[in-house]
C-alpha cells in the first residue's frame, strides 16, 4: 500500500495528470477538425461547351446545383484538357459536344467526354460522382430506351493511384523539410550562444545571406531525389529540368526563412531544435500530401497558402506529374514571392526588436556574452 500512496504523491507533484486529461483531448479536437470531412463538395469543374445550345446550357445549370459540382468556368471553344488541368485551377474539365441538343431530344447516343485530374483525387471523385448523377438523371428523364448520354470518362496523370506519388514523394519531402529545417532554425540561437549576434545585426542581410549555402544544397538534393524515384521507383516525372530548379529554389529559401523566424527567439540551439514540430507538424497536415487540400475546412485552406510545401507539391504535380510549362504557373510564383516578402518582413521587425533588446541593456551597463544571452528577447 505504502508504495501506491508514494507513487500517488509523485504523480500529484508532476505534470501526468495535467497532460494525460488536456493532450489527447486537444489532439483529438485539432484531429477531429481536420478530417471531419469525408467528402469533397463543390470540386471546381471546367466545361468545354461545343452545343452553345438552350439544353447545353440548362444541363450546366444542373450540373453546377449538385453538391460534388462547382462549375468554375465556361469556354466556348475547344480548349486541351491537359492546359485546364496544369495548375490545378480545375479538378475536371467536360466536354459538351457539337450536337448534344439535337441528340437529346431525338434520343440519339451522344458522347460526352469527362477529364478527371487523379493527382487531387478526392476532387476527381466529387466530379465523378456528380456528374454520373445528373447523366443518369437526364437519361432516366427520356421515354426512349435509347440511351441519350453516354459519358466517356478519362483519368489523367495518375490513373492507378501510385502509392510513390503521393505516400512515399510526401515522406521523402518530410524528411528533407526536417533535415534543412532543423538546421536553419537554429542559426540565430547559435549566434547568440557564441556572443556574435550583436556584431551580425549591424549587418542584418549577412544573417540572412547564411540561408543560401543549405538553399542551393537541399535543391541539388530534391533534384537528385526525383531522379532517383523517377529511375528506381518509375515515378512519372515529366518537367523540364531547368525549369523545376526554380521553385525548388524558392521553396527551400522560403522553408530555410520560415525555420529561421521559428528558432529566432530560442535562447540556445536546444531550445531552438526542439520548435522544429511547430514547422513539420502544419507542413505534414495541411500541406496537401496527407489529405487533400480540398477536403479540409475552409480555414485550414487559407492557412494552406502560407504553408511553403502545399506549394512545392503543388509545382511537383503541375510540372513534374503533368509535364505543365512553367508559364502556367506565375500566381503560384507570385505566391512564392509574397510569402518571401512576408518572411522578410518579419525577420525585418525581430531585428530591429533585438537592436532595441541591445541598446536598452547597454543602457543598463556593459553586456557579457553571458548577459546577453540570459537577457536575450523571447524565451
């Protein structure tokens, strides 16, 4: 008995209880939040309409009430599914062909055609589902026994659901956003520990400056992994070689800035890698590569936007899976260049926010390494 009451002491005196009762109903809530949806609703769909008819129009109508259907934009001329598809504007595109007035009513078999991006499958699959309901709709509608619609579905770039384009390219990247993180998140604390970051505000871009050498490392390193998985693995990987440094580029220097504003305030290098879960745990989530973006709440989709690896994948499916040109995707360059800017900004504030930390000390008297470490702003 004497040894239970003890360890019942011990437990009363720590944090157990505390962290036992409050974590897992707080993962649980955050969990909870994140996969609440099982289904996409309202997956953004492109229609080619070659009928420019009253029953093209109407059927489009019909299409854009469905609860799987948003029906994003019209073109009234023959557009190349691929082009649609590139940068991830469309889940779908359907082609509403020449005739498809004419056929309805006589009760003719008419095809139409339905292009699905199986890189966002959950988006395809709410195109699919939509779209085969309001086809079998307007087909039980017709008296005749003639099939009016018949809808020819196509998926593209990954039809068979390869697990290396999507488990085993998001762990890979996983690992790479731990390895460079965690060793530019801990730049400043170590400045600070060797008593040099007061002399390296004088000159805030020097600090800056020190991201490039892991920048242009952990891109050659990206470069050689997708030949690698494209070699061994036979992943499909179709972008031009020059073209995909680029935003390697700006995603490892928007990671390398992001793990360098996390880590700023950490008094020792320890402290510091121990934040490196506040930079992988939202990349892992809510980055697209654990579930798809179009699933989450709405929320967690404007959070997605600042989160620099929903953005490499998302080059990683347009150039890479889908072989798209790099011109159609300068929103999502411009996006790499604001989250940049952002970045910087901040890192801009916490530099004047320590020059303002060492001025006030100096007033207080002369400042040691160790002073300044202790009285360093942040914790």
């Amino acid at each position: 008995m004497k040894p239970l009451i003890d360890e019942w002491r011990h437990i009363i005196k720590g944090k157990f209880i505390i962290l036992i009762l409050l974590v897992p109903l707080v993962v649980a809530a955050v969990f909870g939040y994140i996969f609440k949806n099982s289904y996409v609703s309202e997956a953004p769909l492109a229609i080619i309409d070659l009928d420019h008819s009253t029953y093209s129009r109407q059927l489009i109508d019909k299409l854009n009430s469905s609860q799987y259907v948003h029906v994003l934009d019209i073109y009234d001329n023959f557009v190349e599914a691929e082009l649609l598809l590139y940068n991830e504007k469309f889940s779908g595109v359907l082609y509403l062909p020449t005739g498809l007035e004419a056929a309805y009513l006589k009760g003719s078999p008419i095809n139409m055609g339905l292009y699905l991006d199986m890189t966002l499958a959950a988006s395809a699959t709410s195109i699919r589902t939509g779209v085969n309901e309001v086809v079998g709709l307007e087909n039980a509608a017709k008296s005749t026994p003639l099939t009016a619609i018949v809808l020819e579905q196509r998926t593209l770039f990954n039809p068979t659901n390869s697990t290396i384009m999507s488990a085993v390219v998001m762990f890979v990247n996983l690992i790479m956003l731990v390895l460079l993180g965690s060793n530019t998140i801990n730049i400043v604390p170590r400045l600070r520990e060797e008593g040099r970051l007061q002399d390296e505000l004088k000159h805030p871009l020097g600090i800056i400056f020190r991201v490039v050498p892991y920048v242009l490392i952990a891109s050659v390193s990206s470069y050689l992994v997708m030949g690698v998985l494209k070699q061994i693995g036979g992943l499909r990987f179709e972008a031009h070689w020059l073209q995909i440094m680029i935003p390697f580029l700006l995603y490892m220097l928007d990671t390398s800035l992001l793990a360098m504003l996390i880590g700023w305030t950490a008094l020792s290098v320890d402290k510091a890698n121990g934040r490196i879960l506040w930079l992988m745990m939202p990349s892992f989530l809510l980055s697209g590569g654990q579930v798809s973006v179009a699933l989450l709440p709405e929320l967690l989709q404007w959070i997605n936007k600042v989160i620099p690896l929903s953005l490499h994948f998302k080059f990683l499916r347009g150039l890479g899976y889908k072989g798209g040109d790099l011109r159609y995707f300068i929103p999502e360059l411009g996006q790499y260049i604001v989250l940049t800017s952002g970045f910087l900004l901040v890192i801009f504030f916490l530099v004047l926010k320590e020059k303002h930390e060492v001025r006030k000390l100096k007033t207080q008297g002369p400042i040691t390494n160790a002073t300044s470490v202790q009285k360093a702003p942040g914790f």
